[in-house]
C-alpha cells in the first residue's frame, strides 16, 4: 500500500509538528500528558487525512458522534488502510492506492468538524492515529471543538 497525497497546500509541511504530537500521545499514554500541550500540537501539527473514493474525508460512527480520521504518519495511515481492507471495509483502497490531504489540525477542528456536523447533523471529533498502538480522540466538547458543534454546550446553542 502507498499513500498518494492528493494536491495540499501543507503536504511538504508539519514534519517536526507531527513528531511533537506523536510525542505529546506518548506522554499521554505514559502518564505524564498535558491536555493543552497535546490540544497545541495538535492544532499545529499538518496531518494525513485520508479520503475515499468520492472525496469525502473518511471518518467513521460509534455511539452517535462521527469521528474524522486523522494520522500522524504514513506509517500510520498505511497501518489503517491495511486493516480497513483486510476487514473489507476500505473505500476504494484494495487497489493499494491511498488518497490523502495533509491539513493542520487547527482547519480539522474549526472548519472540518463544523461542515461535518452541518452535513451529517451528528456531534463530530477527531480520531487520531485510530487503529494504532497509541490512538487520541479528541470529543467535540468545548475547548476542542468550536462552541457551537460542543455537545456540552448544545442547550446554550439553541
């Protein structure tokens, strides 16, 4: 399998981002995270983002909150493409192809997660590195999220 990056502004981008997230979700899993470093290297960090066939971001459902599917690395990426096409499940990867885009964490959580609330009108975070040894999810709760897609801050909303 080979990732194939799709025409992105930030594809040459983010390299020592990514390595600082990767090791701020190390000293998370280690017990020595911090929430709002980790939430600035995220934010900063320009991640794989992965697409099907038909453009749309590939993200996935659990429990009522969709989650869009960001990666650390290529590694990473190539680690969930595998199991997606293994487990028959991949959009469109069989052939070996992975589309993706590299987008700073900041655009996933102020624009990306805000259209995919629009769109499929269910709470949306962002799963990262999902299928790996040290996956983060970051819920759509206020401080992650823009207020108005927070689901702890949906009665104020209306």
């Amino acid at each position: 399998m080979k990732p194939d990056v799709a025409d992105s502004p930030t594809h040459r981008q983010g390299g020592a981002e990514r390595a600082t997230l990767a090791a701020e979700m190390h000293d998370l899993y280690d017990g020595r995270g911090d929430s709002e470093r980790l939430l600035a290297a995220f934010r900063a960090a320009a991640l794989y983002v992965p697409f099907a066939e038909d453009d749309a971001m590939c993200s996935g459902e659990t429990d009522g909150i969709r989650w869009l599917y960001a990666f650390t690395s290529a590694t990473e990426l190539e680690r969930f493409a595998r199991a997606r096409v293994e487990a028959g499940t991949d959009p469109g990867w069989a052939s070996g192809r992975i589309r993706y885009w590299t987008v700073l964490g900041s655009r996933l959580l102020d624009v990306a997660v805000p259209a995919a609330v629009t769109e499929a009108r269910i709470p949306t975070g962002v799963a990262v590195d999902v299928g790996g040894v040290r996956p983060l999810l970051l819920p759509p709760v206020s401080g992650i999220v823009p207020g108005p897609v927070a689901v702890d801050l949906v009665d104020q909303n209306l």
